[in-house]
C-alpha cells in the first residue's frame, strides 16, 4: 500500500509540474487508464471512495486522500485479475523511476562535487579555528550513536562582524580538513549581509542537488520536496557543506545534510539561535587578528618587492587596520600595486584619518556611533584616495546595485566605457583589493566594500547617474538574455523591441541552442538581479522584457523560486507601463509565463487564477494571440487533471481565437504554427477520452499542417504528433500500426537532431514491441534509447532502461 501511495503522490506532483517529460505524462495518462478500464469492468469491488468527474471518468487524485483512495483501487484491481496484477505492478515500478531519487555516494559515477573557491596563499593564523573544528569533528566521531542525534551531522557556525575574515576561515578550515571527507564539498554564497540579497534556499538546494547528480529535469520546484530529495542524497555521504554569509536561521535550515558523517560550516553576521537550539550546532566568535598575525598578513600581502621598513612602522600600519582581515588585505594590496606609497606614508593616512583629519587637515566624519573611526573604512578610504580619476569613477559605478557577481559586459556598461577599458580597471580594482575575482572575468564586491562605493557615488555622482547606470545594466543584460533566448527557442511567438532585428546564423551548429541554455545558466543570478534593479528604479518596460527574456531558461531548467520572484515584478511593471501608453499585451503574456511558474512548483490554483488573469487582460485589450495562448495554456492544465473533454474545449476556444487574427493583425504569422499545435493537442484530448477515429483525423491534419510550415517545415513538432499517433493506435489496440508510426517518429527526431525526444520516442517503440511480444526488437531499441541517455547525460533515465535490459537479457 505504502508504494502505490508514494506511486501515486509522484506521478500526480510529476503531472502537474512537469517534471518527468513525456514519460511522466505518458506515465499519468496510464494510471488514468487503469483506473478507468476498472470502473468500465464492473468488477464489484467497490469504487465509491475514488474520486470522479461528472461523467464519471476518474479525476486526478490531488489531495492526499485522493492518493490514499486510488492507491487503494490500484490494489483492489490488481487483486481483480491475473492480467491487472501484471499491468498495476508494472505501473508502479515505472512510477518509481519518476520519483526524483538520489545519486548514491557509492554509485558508478557518482558526483564529488568540488565547490569550494580557492583559499588565499596570505591566509595567516586562525589556527585555532581548524584545531576547534578539529577537536568537534573527533570528539563527535567518539560519541556513541545513542548520545547524538539521528543523522544529525556537525555544526560549526562562525560568526563576527563583516570583514573579520569568516569565510576566508571556513573556505581555509575546509580545505584542510578535505581529505577526512572523500565524497566532496558543496559551498554557495548565501549573500546574507541583508534580506534584500539574500538567495532562497530553493535556488541553492537546485544548485546543490544538480552537483550531487540529479538531472535537472528531475528537480522539483517545491522547496519541501527538493529538501527531501537533498537529505535522500547526502545520507551516508562524508561531505562538507559550506553555508557563506547567512542571513538567518531559516536560510540555512533547510540546507544541512541528514547525515552524521558531515560536516557543515556557517559563516554569519548574526547569531543563529535555531541551529544551536534544535540542530546542535556549536558557535564561534571570530575576533580581529592579533598585531603580530597583522604584521605577517599585511607583509605577505604587500608582497617581498616592497622595500624594507622599520617594524614600528609596520606595526603603526597593522595596528591602525584594527587587526581586521579584510582591512589589512585592502592595505597590503595598496602597497603591493603602488611602488611609489610608502610603508610611512600610509601610517600617517591612518593615523590622519583615525583621528578625524584627512590630509589637507580637514575634519572627517566619524563611522561609528561611539565617536570611533571604522577601521575597515579608513582603509577603504585611503584605498580610494590612491585610484586614478577614471578608476574611482569606474568603482562607484559598478556598485550602484548588489550585482551577484560583475562581468566585464556588466562593469563597461555601468560605467559606460568599452569592454576592454572596463576589463583592465576592473584587474586594477581586483590587484588593489577593491574587488575579488571569482571566476574567470567575474569579480564580486565584499559587501562592505561594495557600500564604501556606493556610499561615494552617492556622495560624488547622485541618483541620477546610479539610476543610469542601472539602466545601462539592464538594457545590456536583456540584450543578451533575449539573443541567447532566441537561440533557444527560435520558432515561440515573443514580445518585446529587444527581440527585433534577430536571426540565426546561416551557418549555425546543432548544439548553438544548448550552448545558449547555458550562457543563460551561467548568468541566471544577475539576471533576476537586473529585473529587481530595474523595478526599484522605474524601468517597467525593462522589467517585463527581461522576464520575456527569461522564458526559455525557466521552462527548461525551472529555479522556480526565481521564476515566480521575477515575475511577480514583472506582472506589475507591465500593468503600470500599460497604463502609462506602453504594450498592453505584456500584462497577459507576464500573467501566463507566472503561471507556468506557479504550475512548476506546485501552486496549482494560482496557476489558474493567474491564467484566467491572462485570458482577462488579452481580451481586454484585443490581443487574440495572448489570448489564445492563455486559453491554450489553460487547457494543457486541463489534460495534466485529467479533465479531456475540458482541455479539448480550452483548445477549440483558442482555435476560435486565432481565427480572429486579420491578414495584417498582431500575431498573424505565428498563427498556422499555434493552429497546428492546438489540432495536435486536440488529438490528444480525443485519444484519452478514446474517440480514436476522430483523435487519428485530428492528429494526421496536425501532421499535415506542421509539413507546410515555411522553411521546409517544422521536423520537431512533426515527431512529437507521430508519436502521438503512436499512443493513439496503440490505446486503440493496432500494435501494427503504432509500430509504423513510432518508426516515423524516430525517424524525424533523428533527422531533427532532437536528442531528448529520439530517446523518448525510441522507448515508446520499444513498449509497442512489448505489448506485440518482439523481445529482440525491444532490447535493440532499449540500447539504442541507453544510448540516447548516455549522450544527453540523464543517470537516472539510462538506470532506468538498463534496468528493463537487465530484465529482459536474465
């Protein structure tokens, strides 16, 4: 019972966000027929607690109860008949596979992620830092099982006030203690210094569990699931996880492995009274470095080039840091970069300046609120005291927003300078310890230091600029976003200017769209980042447009929490532009792509309430494309909920629509391609209520319509409607014929260099010779979809089908 429950819960969650591809629909539309043949049979076994329709026809069990009932129908059936024990029992074990499962530390191939960003070769002291988290780790590894927790693994959180060197600590810590934990290291920032910054432990769960070896495809969007799915993969892992610069006790919560051979270390500003209370964790102020660690810091960092000064000196320079890390770095790499500043000179800027007095003898404030100079401050004051005029201009420019990380393309156009001037200031800020590089031409601010500049362009440059320079971020990074979009998805309708003008290369390589998927990937972060800039300074049409922009990576890769987060701002930046003569039909298309948002994690009813929002709002304002494709967006939910003669419904309505579209008219050359699409799902909403005579009319005239698309067709779609039609004749009980079609079907998704769906559409050959008993025949294809997999680096889907080889080959 507990199975076909868990079966069951997978399949529906699998349904209705997407998650599984073809097999998880095709593994729904499944369970949908069992359910129904054993209400057709009449079996006498008592159906009354299993929810239906009007018609009588099964509805998707979404509740928990619902579950429990059809789970307990899928036994009573299966105690029915020889025949419906065989097809439950096989159901179940396909359902197992969609369940989004962990990749094993001891699996063939199995991930060692290696996050961890490089230590410093200056780091100096903290010796007693590694020997604290030393002794916890032994003292634990001694501890009976009875006196600890159930898979609770050790804490150690490290906390002190910004720039007192936690993370270089806990980066150094880790990478010491590496080798007691063979099964790797997974680091994020968790970019906690405010709020505002700090990222959702959705993000960084997706991040983790694609580095551990899940396909993304197979991480769901809500937070409680992909929690699970974390803890199911780190148990009885020997990892470290670090958790840099949290923000509070329920940001990191939710990211601490259930496994006692872990070792988790926190780095904060604040305290974090829950991981103590209720995970066990052990706490550890970090204080400021002693004169003499200063002194060997500030030496190293400056470097054996510098010539030699008296200790007095050194030491008036280490003690006018405060002993504090980040301090001490940014003065060091002053002198290291600038020959010409002297040991003396910078002594007396501190001292200068400690007292209140910059160098021409005028007073400066104090920072803080006892009346004493912030040490970190001074330093960073005296840092930008020695920049060129162009250099300082540059780094208050690129702090006008909490960027995640600053590329070059980000930096030119904050400041408005030319990538390459923008690339050499932004190594100067980096060799003067402004900034800190992160990735290959990506740097990142430390937050404090990111607000000295800010501070100062507030000062020397005014909102104004700031608002400018923003926009200039944003109008940039949607200018990428919608040329890698394009590249992804080529053939979707799409709104915007940015969109205007572009065209694939005549010489394009098949996997241009994959590599595009990842650019985007890559800079996911900074693009929210550019869409909550842009909102808070005003710039609703670029809000709305980089949420356009945004489409295809969420509907391929999810980040669900990032999706809804964005959009939401999106929605409302299009409504005040519409009301201010901007394009109206934005309000819709936003309200449609958060749907699709919500739907990904699991928020069913506000996916349907923001799509009726959409249809609304398209109607209200004669958009009949948006419209139509609210409509048909609304029907596809239909199908997940088993609800066919509504979806076939939501379908012809959109049909209806499109029809609407004049010879001139918005949207009108997109139009043969969505009628084509809609006569597709119309076909499918047929078949499911078993009407294959007409499913079959209206999948062939789909196939007909996708051939006479210009450009020589569309091949994709083409093969997704033959197998369809492969479904259809099967359902309909003509193995033959579906064999015919799913050949076809293999045939254009080869052609179409479609590497997903071939491996899709080989798997459903292989089942048609099952159901036809061609043993050999299925086996060819299995290895032929194993393949497939292999090449599309999907783990879970190669198991899968090695385990059905494995089956067949005993």
């Amino acid at each position: 019972m507990g199975m076909a429950v868990s079966a069951v819960g997978t399949v529906v969650s699998g349904a209705l966000s997407g998650a599984g591809g073809e097999m998880g629909r095709r593994t729904s539309e499944r369970l949908y027929d069992l359910l129904s043949r054993g209400r057709a049979d009449g079996d006498g076994t008592g159906n009354s607690a299993y929810p239906a329709s009007g018609s009588g026809r099964p509805r998707l069990p979404v509740t928990e109860p619902e579950q429990t009932a059809a789970a307990r129908r899928l036994l009573e059936l299966a105690r029915s008949s020889p025949e419906f024990a065989r097809e439950v029992t096989e159901w179940v074990r396909e359902a197992g596979w969609l369940s989004p499962r962990a990749v094993p530390a001891v699996a063939h191939g199995a991930s060692r992620p290696q996050m961890l960003p490089p230590t410093t070769a200056a780091f100096t002291d903290r010796a007693e830092v590694l020997a604290w988290i030393t002794g916890l780790l032994d003292r634990e590894e001694c501890e009976s099982r009875e006196e600890r927790s159930p898979g609770a693994p050790t804490i150690a959180v490290l906390t002190g006030p910004g720039g007192i060197g936690k993370t270089a600590a806990a980066v150094h810590c880790a990478a010491e203690l590496r080798e007691r934990f063979p099964d790797g290291v997974l680091y994020a920032d968790l970019c906690g210094a405010s709020a505002a910054t700090a990222l959702a432990p959705s993000d960084v769960l997706a991040r983790f569990l694609e580095r551990l070896g899940v396909p993304p495809a197979m991480v769901t969007g809500g937070e409680a699931r992909q929690r699970d799915l974390y803890r199911d993969c780190t148990a009885e892992r020997r990892l470290i996880v670090v958790l840099d610069n949290a923000h509070d006790d329920a940001q990191a919560g939710p990211l601490l492995p259930a496994s006692p051979t872990c070792l988790v270390l926190v780095t904060s500003r604040y305290r974090l009274p829950r991981l103590v209370a209720e995970h066990g964790a052990r706490p550890y102020a970090l204080g400021p470095l002693s004169t003499e660690d200063a002194v060997t810091l500030i030496r190293r960092v400056a470097g054996r080039d510098r010539p030699c000064a008296p200790d007095a000196v050194v030491r008036a320079v280490a003690e006018g840091t405060g002993g504090i890390p980040l301090a001490v770095c940014t003065t060091g790499a002053g002198l290291a970069v600038r020959h010409q500043l002297t040991w003396e000179r910078v002594a007396q800027q501190l001292s200068d300046r400690s007292r209140g007095q910059d160098q021409g003898g005028t007073a400066v404030r104090d920072d803080t609120p006892d009346g004493t100079a912030d040490p970190v401050r001074l330093v960073q004051d005296a840092a930008y005291a020695e920049l060129s005029p162009d250099c300082a201009a540059f780094y208050r420019a690129v702090a006008v927003w909490p960027w995640p990380t600053v590329t070059v393309r980000c930096a030119a156009h904050a400041a408005g300078v030319e990538e390459d001037e923008a690339r050499a200031l932004l190594e100067r800020l980096a060799r003067a310890h402004l900034l800190e590089e992160v990735g290959e031409e990506r740097y990142r601010f430390h937050d404090l230091t990111r607000a000295h500049a800010r501070g100062l362009a507030e000062a020397e440059d005014g909102h104004g600029r700031m608002a400018a320079a923003v926009r200039r971020v944003a109008v940039a990074q949607l200018r990428f976003a919608a040329g890698a979009d394009f590249r992804v998805m080529p053939l979707r309708w799409r709104l915007g200017p940015a969109y205007q003008g572009l065209a694939l290369s005549e010489h394009r390589e098949p996997q241009d769209g994959k590599r595009a998927l990842a650019e985007l990937r890559a800079e996911r972060e900074n693009l929210a980042a550019a869409v909550r800039a842009a909102a808070h300074h005003g710039f609703d049409d670029l809000v709305w447009q980089l949420c356009e922009a945004l489409w295809g990576l969420h509907l391929l890769l999810g980040f669900h929490a990032q999706w809804i987060d964005t959009h939401l701002l999106g929605v409302e930046a299009a409504r005040r532009s519409a009301e201010e003569f901007g394009d109206p039909r934005a309000v819709g298309r936003m309200c449609t792509q958060l749907a699709f948002g919500y739907l990904g994690s699991g928020q069913v009813a506000q996916a349907e309430d923001a799509l009726e929002r959409a249809r609304a709002a398209d109607r209200d304002c004669g958009h009949h494309r948006g419209e139509a494709t609210a409509v048909e967006a609304l029907g596809l939910l239909r199908l997940k909920q088993w609800d066919f003669a509504a979806a076939q419904r939501c379908f012809e309505e959109a049909q209806r629509i499109l029809g609407r579209i004049g010879p001139d008219a918005d949207g009108r050359q997109d139009v043969p391609r969505a009628t084509a699409l809609l006569e597709h799902h119309i076909g499918r909403a047929r078949t499911r209520q078993r009407d294959f005579p007409a499913a079959m009319a209206r999948l062939n005239d789909a196939l007909a319509q996708f051939r006479r698309l210009p450009g020589g067709g569309d091949a994709y779609n083409a093969g997704r409607v033959y197998m369809s039609l492969g479904d259809a004749h099967l359902e309909a009980g003509d193995a033959e014929q579906a064999r015919v079609c799913l050949d076809a079907a293999v045939e254009t998704m080869t052609e179409a260099g479609a590497g997903l769906q071939l491996a899709d559409a080989v798997e459903a050959r292989a089942r048609c010779h099952r159901r036809s008993g061609r043993p050999a025949q299925e086996a060819e294809d299995l290895r032929t979809a194993a393949a497939c997999h292999e090449r599309n680096e999907d783990p879970v889907a190669l198991a899968r089908v090695r385990a059905r080889l494995a089956e067949l080959e005993a």
